[in-house]
C-alpha cells in the first residue's frame, strides 16, 4: 500500500508535473481513486472478510487490463516523445 501511494506521487505524478502531461488531472483521480480501493480493500482483510479474494483478483485484473496497459501506455509514450528516459 505504501510503496503504491509512494511510486503515484514520487514517480508518476511528478513526471506529469515536469513534462506538462496533459491527461495529468485525470489520472491523478485514477491514482486517488486506487489508493482509495486499495485502502477498502486492506480494511475488509483487517475484519476478516471471506469475499476478499476474488473481488480482489478481479480488482487487480481490471487495473491491470485498464490502467497499466491503457493508461500508463499512454503517459510512457507521451513521456517518451518528451526525451525522458
């Protein structure tokens, strides 16, 4: 959970900063709107919840198929043009 809300903040967001993004603010939600799921996710563990798993697994698979391999696609490509390495 830390290292996700780390590598958001400290990593992405600060090369949307930097290179002038301009998909910057919505995904910046997108970031928020994770850390939040995360979070909720984490919580339902805490109390024991048996429905954990699978929501999870699908959460994560959404994430990935969606998020990674769309949205980030995107930002690297932009970032790329943009001479960063």
């Amino acid at each position: 959970m830390s290292y996700t809300k780390i590598h958001f903040v400290y990593y992405e967001e600060m090369l949307f900063d930097r290179y002038g993004y301009q998909e910057e603010k919505e995904h910046k939600m997108h970031h928020r709107k994770l850390t939040a799921q995360v979070d909720e996710y984490y919580a339902r563990f805490k109390r024991g919840d048996s429905d954990l798993s699978s929501d999870l697994l699908g959460f994560l698979m959404d994430w990935l198929n969606h998020h990674i391999l769309i949205d980030d696609v995107a930002y690297a490509d932009f970032l790329t043009k943009q001479g960063c390495k």
